[in-house]
C-alpha cells in the first residue's frame, strides 16, 4: 500500500450515533432546517418554563437555566447568520473580470 494514498474516515454523526434519525439524509438545508426547529423549541421550552416558575411549578433556578440555553442557542444563530451575510455580500463585491 502506497503510504501517501488516500485513507477514508468513518462520518462524522451529527445525532449522537442513533441509527433512527441516520435514515435521513442530511444535506445543508435539512441541517439548517433542524437547527431552526431547535431553536424555536428551545425559546418555546423557555417560555413555557418562565410560566412554569411564575405558577411555582418549577424552582427559578429551572427557569434560569432555559432561558440561559434559549439566548445561547439564539446567539449562535445570530453569529451564524450574520457570517452568512458577510459572505454573501462578500461574493457580491468580487469583480467580475
């Protein structure tokens, strides 16, 4: 065997290793996509969980720490968004010659 040849890696699983969701193709949009959904769950969850503490059905300490994962989840969103408009508009100001 040639020791400068190509090795293959196993893939990487985005899911934690199940083979359920694994069934799925995961392509750009379809990450984007769940990456979407799970930041309206967590701002849903969080909401839910400021109700939860308000009632006294849960200590603030809970509630705390859903609203602490919402922003965190929402701030990653953010930087990913705004790094895709940096790029975009980077691609847009290239010359076309």
């Amino acid at each position: 065997m040639n020791p400068l040849a190509l090795q293959y890696l196993t893939p990487v699983t985005l899911n934690g290793g199940s083979t359920a969701a694994s069934t799925v193709p995961m392509n750009f949009g379809s990450l984007l996509g769940h990456a979407v959904n799970s930041l309206s769950q967590s701002q849903t969850q969080a909401n839910q969980a400021i109700q939860a503490a308000m009632t006294g059905q849960i200590s603030v300490t809970q509630a705390m720490v859903a609203m602490v994962t919402a922003q965190s989840q929402l701030d990653v969103a953010t930087a990913v968004q705004n790094q895709a408009i940096s790029a975009y508009q980077n691609i847009m100001n290239m010359p076309l010659s």
